[in-house]
C-alpha cells in the first residue's frame, strides 16, 4: 500500500535523499508547495534534534491535514563540546550558508589533530499522523573532519566529513553510497522498523 507523506523541510538536497531512501519503503513524498502549505518559516527554537524534527512535522500536518515527516539533522564536533549540533544549519549566523559555516568550522578546529577530530553526523526524523500519532528515528554516523573542502557531492558540511571506515568525504562519495551508509539513512532505516512494529501490533 502505498503512502503519500507531506516533507516538512523546504530544503531541495534533503528532499531528494528522504525520497531515494522512502520509496523502497512504499512512500511517496511530496513537497509541502505540492501539498498546498502556506510558505511560512517554522521557528527552530528546540535545544535537541527531536524537538525542532517534531515542532517541523507538527506544524506542517496542522496546515495540510496529512501524514507528514520532518527531519532535524546537524554535524556534532567533539572538541567542539558537540558544536555546531541543532545550529549546523546558522553556525556562522542567520544568514550563513554552507560555505561560511565550513569555513567557521575550519577556523575553529584548525590546531586540532587529526586524531581529535572527531564528531558524527545527527539526524532525527519525526513522522507524525493526524490522528496524533507521531514516530521518532534516530540515525547518526561517526567520523573525523578534514580541514580542506573535498569533493562536490552533497551539501553543508560533507565535504568536510569522512565516515568512518571510509577514505573518503561524504562530498566524495557517490550519492547511492552515502544514501545507504548516512545519518539520514540510518534514521530512515529506523523510522520503517518502527512503522513494521506498529503494523505488527494491529
């Protein structure tokens, strides 16, 4: 059976990795513009990734009425006491972009070695249903942070983060590889076996 779900995030980049990883799943997604949403900005006021992926899809199901999923996801640095976290997204100010935000991330972690490096990559993805139901997944992916862009695949800080087990950057690796090993992906992977589990207790 398949399902048609509104994605809460307006991001293009994200979009297209949610609907590679869901439609395997028997999903649909479409984007909020599809699904008539007003174009208004959801505020991301939450201190965790669970709280802005939840305010994200709630919001946007109020307005459309229909199953919607959101996700909240950022780069977590060690040495950085797990900055940026839930503000990768504005680490370099409200009107940062993904090249400002590397550079700051750069700048910062510039006189660490290699080896201390260290972070992951966060995802939480919430689905929420109109009768209230909602979902929660969590999917994270280890690695260290290089200090030079690498490769042109991706978006944010990919091409600054090589997974572990890897040589290579996300911004190197080709989009079906990451889809199968990233944050994203874990949390998608997660998000079906909670959506098995409640068919199984029906």
């Amino acid at each position: 059976m398949k399902h048609t779900i509104v994605a809460a995030t307006q991001n293009k980049h994200k979009i297209v990795e949610i609907e590679a990883i869901t439609k395997e799943f028997g999903m649909d997604i479409i984007s909020r513009d599809e699904a008539g949403v007003p174009d208004i900005e959801i505020v991301e006021d939450g201190t965790t990734f669970e709280e802005n992926s939840y305010k994200k899809a709630y919001e946007i199901m109020k307005l459309c009425g229909k199953i919607t999923i959101a996700d909240d996801s950022g780069l977590e640095v060690d040495c950085l006491d797990g900055a940026p976290g839930v503000y990768s997204a504005r680490f370099a100010g409200e009107d940062g972009d993904d090249e400002a935000n590397n550079r700051k991330l750069i700048d910062l972690i510039k006189d660490v070695p290699y080896e201390k490096r260290t972070g992951r990559f966060v995802s939480v993805i919430t689905m929420v249903s109109p009768d209230g139901e909602s979902l929660v997944a969590r999917g994270e992916v280890e690695g260290h942070l290089v200090l030079e862009e690498k490769g042109n695949h991706g978006f944010g800080y990919d091409p600054l983060f090589v997974p572990l087990g890897y040589e290579n950057t996300f911004g190197e690796l080709d989009s079906e590889l990451k889809n199968r090993i990233s944050h994203r992906a874990r949390a998608l992977q997660k998000l079906r076996e909670e959506l098995q589990n409640r068919e199984e207790k029906r």
